[in-house]
C-alpha cells in the first residue's frame, strides 16, 4: 500500500504543471491580443492628420496719418486677415471699400508713439478684430476672422 501513496504526490504535481501551463498560456495569449490592439490603436492615433488650408485675405499696402505733437507722422501698412471659411473670404472681398475705411478711421486716431512699441502693434491687432464685431451689413453671415497678419508696418 506504500507505493499508491508515492504516485499520488506525483500525480497532484503533474496536474499542477499542467494547469500552470495552460494558466501561464491563457495569460499570454490574452497579453499579446490586448498589446496589438493597443498598437493598433496607437498607429491610427499617431497617424499625422493635414492640417487645415489656410485662407488670407489680403488687404492692400495703404498710408495713414498719424496723430502726432511733432508735426505730419505717417503709418505704411500692409495686412492680410486669416479667416476660417471660403464664405468670410468671400464676404470680406465683395465689401473691401467698407473693411478698409473702418481700418483707416482705426489707424488715423493712432499716435506714432504707441504703434512703434510692440504692445502698441498687440493692441492694435485686437482692435481691428474688434471692428468686425459690428455687422458691415444687414444681415450679414457670421464672420470666422482667425488673426490680422502684418506684412508691411513703416512709422514715419
């Protein structure tokens, strides 16, 4: 009776082995399939998108007088606006006259001194965004006017 008592123990730890295998296999398996999914994802995430077309309008170059204690000052600017869609493109466009008088009625109440200090061109760039707030027309679509671009500035 001795003998059935040593096959039992070897029995038990080869069942063990067994389920530890497969255990250790089923964990494996689900290891891997989780990690290709996650690369799988990361590679549609890491994917690099187009960023968007941007759309400028260009106004064109005009001379402005200044205010000034020290006699006749004179601004020389040139500047594009970014906007979002063909529809602002094209409103701003069709009513240019109406876009660039509101700019020189801005620019002529403007004093040299403050324009030549980057603070002063900061504040005046939030100004001419702030002059499409008021509607150009009635109605008139929404305008999406992302940023005013400089591309001449000469204070004189």
């Amino acid at each position: 009776m001795a003998a059935p008592r040593k096959k039992r123990p070897m029995l038990l730890v080869g069942l063990l082995l067994v389920l530890l295998a497969v255990a250790s296999s089923v964990a494996v398996y689900f290891f891997l399939d989780a990690r290709d999914d996650t690369e799988a994802g990361a590679t549609v995430d890491q994917a690099p998108s187009e960023p968007p077309i941007p759309i400028f309008v260009t106004i064109q170059p005009f001379t402005v007088n200044l205010q000034s204690d020290y006699g006749d000052r004179l601004l020389y600017v040139g500047l594009s606006l970014r906007v979002s869609d063909d529809a602002t493109s094209a409103f701003l466009t069709q009513h240019m006259p109406e876009v660039r008088s509101r700019l020189l009625m801005l620019l002529s109440g403007k004093s040299a001194q403050e324009l030549i200090k980057p603070e002063g061109k900061v504040q005046l760039k939030q100004q001419i965004l702030g002059l499409f707030d008021e509607p150009i027309t009635t109605p008139q679509p929404t305008l999406s006017i992302d940023d005013v671009l400089f591309s001449d500035f000469i204070v004189q």
